[in-house]
C-alpha cells in the first residue's frame, strides 16, 4: 500500500464494498449529499470506502466528494 497516509477506494457493487468492509476495524460512516462513506483502517493504513454504483457518472461524483472531504492520496 506504499507510503500513502489515506487511500480512497470505490466499488461499484455492495458485494464488493463488503468484502472491503470486513478488513476493515475502527469505522465511521459519514453521509454526505446522501452519498455513504466509511472510513477506517486496513492493515494499519487509513482507508475511506464508498459504493458508487455502475456509473461513470457517479463514480465522477463520488470520487470528487471524496477527495473534498477526505483527501485521500491515491484512490
């Protein structure tokens, strides 16, 4: 995971946020413009997840509010 301090991942698909959401300890979820973030850590790196659905449009959307909010150095 490198030397990253925060990394931002998206899925388009629940099935694939879950299997992210197990490894996943010390969460938060925050909800902004209705759009679900969950941020934790994974193997002792930061990481915010969210689950944009099949879209590039959204996966536009989800990926810009999360380098707003959560300033991820790689997504």
């Amino acid at each position: 995971m490198g030397d990253y301090k925060t990394i931002g991942i998206l899925s388009a698909l629940e099935v694939e946020s879950d299997i992210i959401l197990k490894k996943m300890t010390d969460t938060e979820v925050s909800v902004i413009a209705g759009m679900t973030f969950t941020r934790g850590t994974i193997q002792g790196k930061t990481a915010v997840l969210a689950t944009c659905g099949v879209s590039k449009v959204n996966a536009a959307l989800f990926t810009q509010i999360m380098i707003d909010h959560f300033r991820p150095d790689c997504i």
